[in-house]
C-alpha cells in the first residue's frame, strides 16, 4: 500500500447525523471519554478532516477579509510543498483546497491529545498568498491536485514527506464521501448514540458535494467501494454502540 491505512471513525445518532444538539446530552457526554480512549487505541499518526470541521475545531475559524497579504507572491515558489515539520510524529490534516482556514500557530492541542502539527492539503489554484500565508506561520502544506483533490497524491505525499502510516479520518460528511469515493477507507468505526436527531438539514456520516457537476459519476464511483462486512460489535456506556467494519473485499 503506498498510502497510510486510513480509519474512519465517527460518532453519529441513530439516523445518521454527525452534528446537533443532542451530542451536548448527558448521555452523549457519557460516551465521551470511552470514544477518546478507543481514538487513542488507534495509534494514528495524523487526524485528518475536511475544511469545515477544521475551521470548527483546530483553527481560529476562517479568512476574513484582510487577512491575506496585499504583495505579489512569486508563482513558482508558491506552488512548492512547504514541509515545516517533517519529523513531528504527531499531525493535523486539513483538506483545504481552496484556502479558507485561518491559524494563528502552526499546532494544535485537542482531546487531551499531544500537540499535533498542522498540515494544509491544497489544490494549485488556490490564491497565492494562501500559501505564502501558511509559512510565514510554519505551517507546513502540499498540494494535490490542480483545481480538484487528488486525494491518491495527497495521501502518497503524507506518508513520504510525513512518515505518516495511519490516518484517523473523522469527517465532515463530504470529507467521507470523498474518501468512500476514491475507496481509501481500510476501517469504518461507528459509535452510534441512542438518540434520533430527525434534522435533514445536519449533516450526515456521508455526503455527496450538492454542487458536483459530476454526481451521477461520483455516485457509480463511491458505490463500488460502499459494501462492508461487520467485524466486530461492543456495547458502550448509555446503550449506545461500537461497530467496527471493513470494506466488503477485505480479507480477513
């Protein structure tokens, strides 16, 4: 395999939402702890997620405007991987294609976990300044792609210039969607909580882009890899539920 193994884990309701008010219930409150014990069990390298989820969680939200530098930025330069901390051990990944996320320092401190380096994921179209913008903070990024994801390069390129050999995936649902698509999910971890969110407007474990020009592909696309063998089901606190599956042609 010439990519990390790739985990994805999720917490969702029992129909499927990823985000709402009843993760701030007790109950999902008690699930809490024993869902970071089992990320930690993992052993990942690096958390990897899309811009969304990263600007609400790890980063100091999105541009605004001024953020940017006004000078000019060299176009060759800018469009060099930027490797700021290749050794670090422990990552960050920030799929941002089109650079929005706004930082502040080049490390993050989340769950309890040890500080983490971040990595920006970009495409080439992306404005210049994004990236001179990212070094001058340390912040290290590559590019993958020209106006769209490559997602295949993108993980190539952690586990060559990162050393990166496990990756914990948790979302949005147009990030899992993305990776479901181009069949880079070795491991799909549920921890389902007891409640129904009912709120088709939330997002969902997976979520085809609504503004795709190329849906009916992404969606042949994204079904090959969409059938997957239960392995493994354990009970956890407040009735809710660990299920552990792998993709449909994996040998056990």
């Amino acid at each position: 395999m010439n990519r990390p193994y790739v985990i994805c884990h999720m917490q969702a309701s029992i129909d499927g939402r990823i985000s709402g008010k009843f993760f701030f219930t007790p109950a999902a409150e008690a699930v809490y702890e024993k869902d970071n014990e089992i990320r930690k069990n993992y052993r990942a390298d690096a958390v990897m997620n899309g811009a969304v989820t990263c600007g609400e969680i790890y980063s100091d939200g999105f541009l605004q405007p001024g953020d940017l530098p006004d000078e000019p930025v060299d176009a060759a330069c800018s469009r060099e991987d930027f490797i700021a901390e290749p050794c670090f051990g422990r990552y960050i990944v920030c799929v941002d294609p089109e650079g929005t996320l706004r930082w502040n320092k080049n490390t993050v401190i989340h769950r309890g976990n040890p500080k983490a380096h971040v990595i920006e994921i970009l495409t080439e179209d992306v404005d210049r300044r994004y990236s001179a913008y990212l070094k001058a903070r340390g912040i290290s990024y590559i590019f993958a792609g020209e106006a769209e994801l490559d997602l295949q390069l993108a993980l190539s390129k952690l586990q060559t210039s990162f050393g990166i050999q496990r990756i914990l995936l948790t979302g949005g649902g147009q990030m899992n969607w993305t990776f479901l698509r181009a069949g880079c999910i070795d491991e799909l971890n549920l921890v389902i909580l007891p409640m129904i969110d009912g709120n088709t407007s939330s997002a969902g474990l997976f979520d085809r882009p609504l503004h795709s020009e190329k849906g009916d592909k992404q969606d042949a696309a994204a079904f090959a890899f969409s059938q997957f063998r239960l392995t493994e089901i354990n009970q956890l606190p407040e009735d809710s539920l660990w299920l552990k599956y792998v993709p449909f042609n994996t040998s056990l």
